[in-house]
C-alpha cells in the first residue's frame, strides 16, 4: 500500500484517515492518465494528485515516469501471461492468443500512443524492451515445455526465436496497426496455419553414408 492523508473536522476531533491507495489503485490511475493525455504529457504531479498520493510516495518505489509506466504495464500482463493448460498445444496456443486478443483490444489506444512514445524516448524503450516483452516469452515457453514433454514438437523447438516473434506480433498488427478483430476464426487460422507449422518444422538430415 502506498499511504493517504488524513483530514480533520476541527480542532480535537480525530483525523479520519482517507482509503490507502494500493498499488493496483496507482496503476489504474496511471493507465488512464496515459490514456487520456499520452506518455508525453503525463506528470508524476498529476498522477500522485489523482492518486492521492504524495509524489514522494512515489518516487520511493520508482525513480520517474518511465519505470512507473513499466510497472503498470507489467501488472496488467499477469493474465495474459498465465493461459491454462489444456492438455494440448493447440489449445494452449489458442488460449494464449486469445489472452492476448483481448488485451491488445482493451489497451489499443494505449499501445499505440505507447508505440509513438517509444520511438522519441530511449528510456522508455529499453525498460518495455527489457521488462515487459519478455514476460510474453515466459509465457509461451511454458507452454512449449508442456509439449515437449507430451511429443507434440521436437525438444529444440522452444528455441526457435521465429515463433517467439510470430505469436503475439500477428494478433497485435490485426488489432493494433490494422484495426481489425481478432476472433477465434483468425487465432485458430494463425495457430493452424502459422504456429504449429513453424514448431513441427525438421531441417533435413542428411543420409547416412
């Protein structure tokens, strides 16, 4: 928890103490700022005020807008980055797109103004590139660890950086550069079509002698 203030009615009586605000409180304030007024223009004053928080408060746990802005991010991604087990690739995969679908249909305001604030601030970039892009990946290892281990793709596939790229890149360029729904038609096509084709590809061996 990160703290309130307290008020008074006057003098002798007791401050009530207002709501503590948690850090799933913070971080909602921070993606609707975000939201509304961009990377660019959101403060760490305007935030701790929406908050009721002291910006003091803040900067305790995060050294500026930036690492406050990745933890946000972070703390939306648990779902997406938990799918079930189905007891089968293709229906991991599936569960993982469609974890993913929704998020990026939810927050594609968001990741668009987040892309745009990437190219201009360096910071900003690296702590993305370095603190939330590979929670995706632990995510989807999982799941190629599982079918590894029931036979449904050769141990080595899980170390192939195309899938890692193609999984979430197909759903978000539909969802957030092109604008289009990503229904279970199209996530069952990528995984059908795209994914599980890629993990089940075998180099060829050359002969025996």
């Amino acid at each position: 928890m990160l703290g309130g203030q307290q008020v008074g009615a006057g003098a002798g009586v007791p401050a009530a103490r207002a709501p503590r605000c948690t850090d799933s409180d913070l971080f909602t304030v921070v993606i609707d700022t975000l939201r509304e007024v961009g990377f660019d223009r959101m403060t760490i004053d305007a935030v701790a005020a929406r908050a009721h928080v002291s910006k003091a408060t803040i900067y305790r746990r995060w050294d500026g807008k930036a690492e406050l802005v990745v933890a946000a991010l972070r703390d939306r991604q648990v779902g997406v980055h938990n799918p079930p087990d189905t007891g089968s690739l293709r229906g991991d995969l599936i569960e993982l797109l469609r974890a993913t679908a929704a998020i990026c249909t939810a927050d594609c305001d968001l990741m668009q103004a987040l892309t745009f604030a990437m190219r201009t601030n360096p910071e900003l970039e690296r702590l993305v590139r370095h603190q939330v892009l590979p929670a995706g990946r632990v995510a989807s290892t999982a799941i190629l660890v599982r079918a590894a281990a029931r036979r449904e793709i050769p141990p080595e596939a899980g170390e192939r950086e195309l899938f890692h790229d193609l999984a979430p890149a197909l759903t978000m360029s539909r969802i957030v550069a092109h604008g289009l729904p990503a229904d279970d038609a199209f996530l069952t096509q990528v995984v059908d079509e795209v994914l599980i084709p890629v993990l089940r590809y075998q180099h060829d061996r050359p002969s025996p002698a």
